[in-house]
C-alpha cells in the first residue's frame, strides 16, 4: 500500500482550519508570560519594599526590637537571636536591651539549646538581680540545668545538683512565684534521679564486696537525698555492709533505725537475716 501525497492545495486547507487554534494557543502563551513576569515583579517590589520597611525600623530601639520579635514568633530563632543582639549593642541604655537580653536566653531555650540558655540565663540573673522578673529568670535558669541531666543513673548526673540549687532557690526566694509547684516536682525528680545513682554505685561495691565503699554511698544516699523512695534499701544495705566489715556496733544502729521507720519491711527482715 502506497501513501498519498498531500496537494498544496489540501495543505492550504489544514491551515485555513487550524489557524485560528494555532492563534488561540500562540495567544495564550503571550498571556501566561506576561502573567509570570508580572507575577515575578510584583514579587520583587513587595521584597524591596518589606527590605526597606525593616530597615527602617530597625533604625529605633522598639522597631529592632520588634522585628527581632517577629523572626522569634516564626521560630527563625537564629536570627533572632542575631536581631536581639543588634537591639542590646546598638541601643544599650534602652529598655528594650535588657529585654532583648533576656529574650535572646529565651529563645535558645525555645529551640532547645540548654547549654546556650543555662549561660544566658546566669549572664542576666548575675547582671539584673533586682528584674521583676528575677523569679522567672531562676527558674529557666534551673529548667536549662534539668534538661540537660541524663535519663538513665549510669550517666554522669552532676548537672542535676545545679538544677536543684535553683529550684531551691525560687522555692525559698519567691515562695509566692507562679513557676514554685514546677520547680518542686522537678526538684523531687531530680532528687530520685541523684539517689538512684548513688545506689548505683553502692550496688556495685556491694556486688564487689567492697563492703566499707558500699555503705560510704548506701549513708550517702540517706545523708544527701532522703525522702527519694530508697531510703529503706539504703539503711538495710549499709547494715549488712558493716556487718560485713566488721563494726557490729554500728550495724546495730542502722537496724534500730530501720525497726523504727520500716517496720516490717522486706528490707528490714534481710537485715535482721544477717546482723546478729
């Protein structure tokens, strides 16, 4: 089968046909340019104009000020931080400085920079010590430190004694703070967080049978961090370890206590067990 060859005269007549959708698209691509261009440009005025904008207000204390707030309400907290910083070396004797102070320790602690918020927050308590809002500044500062401890005992847990240092002290200072009944229960927390790791320890001795070294971290746990839940285990583990060790007498001491507090207790009966 042969194909047909096309006439010019029925090529003319595609044309003629198709023309005026050949126009149509060729229009509507004019369209869709113009439109993006116009797009891109309008784009670009409201860029400059915002770039422009802020500069502006950048200009006084409270517009930097505020600026830096809405880069910190976006969660931009980079920079805001690096606005805030602007606000405090270019308007010193502002208010908005010592603002902008504190609100550069509050924003490494929204985008969880413990590290970085427990300086910062020690940097304003130390300069501002008088702040109304002094209370408020204790607690984050005691908030950075407790975020920062550990989860498990076998970790180094000593930044938790510097958490409840200043919930301590917002408890004791500011007895009527809103931020004292979270300060308490992380204070608890952080408390069962140190004992555990002290009876830690003393298992280890204790397994070791390193006995005098076992009851030094068993009284530690009874001397430092009482009320923490393992204050029975602690009495009944350093009497078997004097026991052990040979001072009988002070065996007897630790066992007495235990009758006194835990009476008919697990722990108290394997004491009793071994101390004759």
């Amino acid at each position: 089968m042969t194909s047909k060859e096309i006439s010019p005269a029925e090529i003319e007549g595609f044309d003629i046909m198709f023309r005026p959708v050949l126009d149509c698209a060729e229009m509507t691509q004019r369209r869709l340019t113009f439109t993006h261009f116009a797009m891109a440009t309008i784009s670009l005025l409201v860029l400059c104009t915002g770039c422009g904008s802020n500069e502006k207000k950048a200009d006084t204390a409270e517009g930097a000020y505020q600026l830096a707030q809405e880069y910190d309400k976006d969660e931009r907290y980079e920079e805001a931080i690096r606005r805030y910083q602007e606000v405090k070396n270019k308007f010193p004797y502002s208010k908005y400085a010592v603002l902008s102070e504190l609100a550069v320790a509050d924003s490494y602690f929204k985008q969880e920079s413990y590290p970085e918020a427990q300086v910062a927050y020690q940097s304003f308590k130390d300069l501002h010590p008088k702040h109304q809002q002094i209370d408020y500044v204790t607690y984050r500062l005691a908030l950075s430190y407790y975020n920062q401890i550990p989860p498990t005992s076998d970790r180094d847990l000593s930044l938790g004694n510097n958490a409840i240092q200043y919930f301590d002290e917002v408890i004791r200072l500011y007895p009527n703070s809103e931020y004292v009944k979270d300060a308490q229960e992380k204070r608890a927390a952080a408390l069962k967080l140190l004992a555990e790791k002290e009876i830690y320890i003393a298992d280890f001795y204790f397994k070791k049978e390193k006995w005098d070294s076992a009851r030094v971290r068993y009284e530690n746990e009874l001397k430092k961090y009482p009320g923490s839940g393992f204050d029975a285990k602690a009495l009944s583990r350093a009497a078997i370890c004097s026991y052990r060790a040979s001072d009988v007498d002070h065996a007897r001491v630790l066992i007495h206590q235990l009758q006194e507090k835990f009476p008919n207790s697990d722990e108290l009966h394997d004491a009793e067990k071994e101390v004759k």
